[in-house]
C-alpha cells in the first residue's frame, strides 16, 4: 500500500513539472491546466488510498472517486474518437453552393496560426471550386486591429481569389453568431440555405463542434477541416475541444 502511495505521489509531481513547464510554451495553457489538474487528481487518490486503509468511509470515498474518474476517462475518450473522426475527414472534393470561413484569432493585423491554417483551406477549397460564395465570419476582439473576416479578406484576396466572391461578416464574436450572420448575408446573396449545401471551413479540431452550432442555426454543412501544423498544438487543441463541446451541449 505504502508503494501505492508513493507512486501516485511521484507522478503527481511528474504531471506538476509538466503543468509548469508548458505553462510558458505559447499555445498550450489548456494543457498546462490539464496536467495541474491530474496532479491533483493523483495526490487526491494517494490520500484516499490512505484513508481506505483505515476506516470504511475511506474504502467507500475511494470506491466513488475511482468510478467518477473511469466514467469521465470513458467519456473523454469517446468524445475525442467523434472529433478525430470528424476532423480526419477529406471532403475536398464536395460540391459546396456556398462555404463559410469561420474566423479566429488575428495579432493585430497579422492572423494566427489557427486562423492561418483555415486561410490555406479555403484557399485550396475556392481554388477548387471557383464559382462557389463565402462568408469569412469574424468580428474584432481584444488585440485586433482589424475584424477577422477582413484579415482572410485580404490573404485570399492576395492569393488571387476573386474579391466579388467574398462576403465579409464582421461583427460575430462566437461560433453561434457565425452561422447565424453568415446565414443571413447568405440569403440576402440570393442562396437558399434551407436547400443549400454549405461547407465550413474550420480547424479540424473544431469541426464537430461547428457542425453542431450550424445545424442548430439550421444550416446543412459539411466540413473542410484545417490541420495544425504541429501534433502537440494539435493533442493540446483536441483536448481542450472534448471540454468545449460538453459545455456546448449541455449549457449553450
């Protein structure tokens, strides 16, 4: 038992020097939070296996922690099996009557690598396909010189996609009001989103999500999944997503 403990001590103190050290990586604070949260977790399970070794109430308060945490790893890993499937997918090659570019983070004039990695993918996606509409969606937030749609605007437009094809929409400042903007400059354009087959460009850790909002707003979509990349921007950003979507589908 003694072992036990010590072990579960020693890792906490692993996922500890872990939580600190990614702390300062850019990008990454989720996991920097993740990993504090697991040392935790296992410095919480060293004092429970001590307390079960000397009375009920601490074989019982072991008993329930441990089912708490194998339900939640069961669940976490089934919530990143749907959004690895989904941002896995190649649907290049679908036939779109409009496309929706979701905005992301810009440096004050300069978009980021998020934002982007979702330029190159409707880049590649309009090239493709050179008589479909999009929507670039995207407000300014904190640190923005200029809304995101504009920020896609310009680097499209400088890679040579036609600027008549382009609708900016620059007042959204989450992924609801994306859809429902864009939705909206859609139909004023003269497409029929009820009928309409729209793709949306987003990161593909973020294009389950999406899918969700969007056929909430009462969009049909399918995904144009942009990759990250680096795998552990990418592991950090899945992660994080597992979260996201519980909140959007039990508080949004």
């Amino acid at each position: 038992m003694k072992r036990s403990i010590r072990l579960s001590l020693a890792a906490s103190g692993v996922f500890l020097m872990a939580a600190m050290g990614l702390w300062f990586v850019p990008g990454v604070k989720f996991s920097a939070c993740l990993c504090a949260g697991i040392a935790g977790g296992l410095a919480l399970w060293a004092v429970l296996i001590h307390w079960a070794k000397k009375s009920r109430s601490g074989r019982i308060c072991k008993g329930i922690y441990l089912a708490i945490i194998s339900m939640g790893l069961v669940g976490f890993c089934s919530i990143e099996t749907l959004l690895v499937s989904r941002g896995t997918a190649d649907n290049s090659a679908l036939k779109a009557d409009a496309v929706i570019v979701l905005g992301a983070g810009v440096n004050a004039t300069t978009p980021s690598l998020a934002l982007s990695t979702r330029i190159d993918a409707a880049a590649e996606y309009l090239t493709a396909h050179p008589d479909v509409p999009a929507v670039l969606s995207g407000g300014k937030g904190p640190g923005e010189d200029i809304t995101e749609a504009q920020a896609m605007f310009t680097a499209l437009t400088e890679r040579g996609i036609d600027p008549n094809r382009l609708i900016l929409e620059e007042t959204s400042t989450s992924t609801a009001e994306n859809f429902r903007y864009s939705k909206e400059l859609l139909e004023e354009n003269g497409v029929d989103t009820a009928n309409a087959a729209v793709a949306v460009v987003t990161n593909d850790f973020h294009a389950f999500r999406a899918n969700l909002i969007a056929q909430r707003a009462g969009l049909n979509v399918f995904d144009v999944p942009a990759k990250l990349p680096w795998v552990w921007l990418s592991v950090n950003y899945y992660a994080r997503e597992a979260f996201a979507l519980v909140k959007t589908v039990l508080f949004d």
